[in-house]
C-alpha cells in the first residue's frame, strides 16, 4: 500500500478521521446486511472502506476526486471481491456501482465546502426527490449543519433547510465529532447524522412538495419577520387567516417558529383555494 506521501489538500477539504471509537460508530449506525450495497464518498486513504469491507455488505463502491489517492486505495482495496472505485467529483460521475446496480446506503466524510449541492444530489429537493430513496445515509458534517438538519421549530437553528430534509427523512445524531478526531483537525466541530429518507408514499405529494418549496423561500428570506408580512400577497387577509387557522399556524409567528407538518397544511390549504378560484 503506498500513497506516494501524500498529504491532505485544503482545496479539497480533506481531513481523515482517524479516531477509531467514531468510525465504529459509523459503521454500527450504518447496520449493513448481506443485501447493502454501499457508496462511500470520499474514502481518503480507506480508515473506514477498511471497517466497510470488513462488513457483511455485498459491495463497496466509493467515489474519490483526488487521483493522487486512487492508486494507493487500489493497491490497498482491490483484492476484496466486494470493492470497487471510481475516480471523479461526487456532484458529477454516475453514482451507480459498475454492474449498474444502485447502493443501498450511503456513507460519507462529506467535504464541507460542497455540502449543499451533495446532499441534494444523494436526497433531493423536495419538488425533486431522489427517486428510488437510499435506505439509510450516514453522514459526517459540520456540527452546524447537523444542528439545522435535525432543529426543531422554534429553535434558532431551524430553518429552511430543517424543513425540507424533515419532510424527506427521518433525522438523527449519531455522535459528536470533536476537531482532534481529524487529521489534520479541521476549525469546526462536526457530528455524524443518520438520515432515513422516507418511502415515496410517505411523502407530500408533488404538487404540495412544490407550494413548500415556494413558501419557504418566501417566508425564510425574511426569517426576523411575521409569516403576516412575508406572506399577505398570497390571499386576501380574511382567507389568509382562515387558511392559516386550520393549518395551525399564526400569522404572528416568524418562519422558523412553523412546524414542518404545518407547512404542508398550509401548502395544500392555498393550492385547494388557488384550484377553487380558478374553477369559479
């Protein structure tokens, strides 16, 4: 096994985990079967491929970007029948496994600058939901991220995004991940999430999905104002506040004081009077 000397780049924000108590804890919250098939995203030098091979998966499929780092998990992974690599951004190559075949789970050092964009790659958007669903996704991220992720309402870390993947998937903390765990250490906490996303059927449906996705951008551009002021040009004020009152919501409230199963009452109460106005 050889990686050249390679050190970690900052360009790709890579920082391996090398405390041996959370990569258990990542496999354990991972709870593969002889049925998973497993994309790893950012595998560095393979401290946790090792631990995933070392499962009852049936494949382990990761994706690298740093081609410095490809040779040497090569020459450490490819005798393990289950193993296979592709080489490339995570945001851009296919993600299926090299017989076709989509992963099951995914597990994942997620680099911090491209969070955002990879988790709506790996989950979706609301409107736009990954579609099949991976059974379960355990991810390493910033602990601020985790925070928002998992916020109820009320909290001051509750936001759009708190919405939005609590409408996809079930959300959970796994452990709390200090700096020294990392090598080199990075300058944020960070935490280990698990993510159940929910079945299709379990879901809002598309219409509605996409009524939230505007509401949210609306109201949570103004997160400090009442729901009264960002949105009064949806209805008129009388059927506002009566479409409000049987969504559970008052306008009074700020954004991030909304429940998430509110804002789908809400969403399918204005479609039902946008659908009753146009049919009048």
């Amino acid at each position: 096994m050889s990686f050249g000397g390679h050190s970690p780049r900052k360009r790709f924000g890579q920082h391996w985990l090398r405390d041996e108590r959370v990569l258990d804890r990542i496999l354990e919250a991972s709870d593969l079967g002889s049925d998973d098939r497993v994309l790893e995203v950012g595998p560095g030098r393979g401290a946790l491929t090792e631990r995933l091979l070392g499962s009852p998966a049936a494949a382990v499929h990761a994706v690298e970007l740093d081609r410095d780092l490809v040779s040497g998990l090569r020459d450490r992974f490819d005798h393990f029948r289950q193993f296979s690599l592709r080489e490339g951004d995570v945001l851009e190559v296919p993600l299926s496994l090299p017989d076709g075949q989509l992963a099951t789970k995914v597990v994942a050092n997620i680099p911090y600058n491209i969070t955002g964009p990879l988790l709506e790659r790996l989950i979706g958007r609301l409107d736009r939901p990954v579609d099949p669903p991976y059974q379960r996704l355990v991810l390493l991220v910033q602990k601020e991220v985790a925070e928002r992720i998992r916020a109820r309402p009320g909290a001051s870390s509750f936001s759009a995004l708190s919405v939005r993947m609590q409408l996809l998937a079930h959300c959970s903390s796994v452990c709390p991940v200090p700096p020294r765990c990392f090598q080199p250490p990075p300058n944020v906490q960070s935490e280990v999430i698990c993510l159940d996303p929910f079945p299709p059927e379990q879901r809002p449906d598309p219409l509605t999905c996409h009524r939230v996705e505007r509401l949210l951008k609306q109201a949570f551009l103004a997160r400090r104002k009442m729901l009264r002021n960002t949105l009064h040009d949806l209805q008129p004020q009388s059927e506002l506040e009566a479409i409000t009152r049987q969504a559970g919501i008052d306008l009074r409230q700020r954004p991030q004081e909304v429940a998430p199963s509110a804002w789908v009452k809400l969403a399918r109460g204005l479609n039902q009077a946008d659908s009753a106005a146009s049919s009048s």
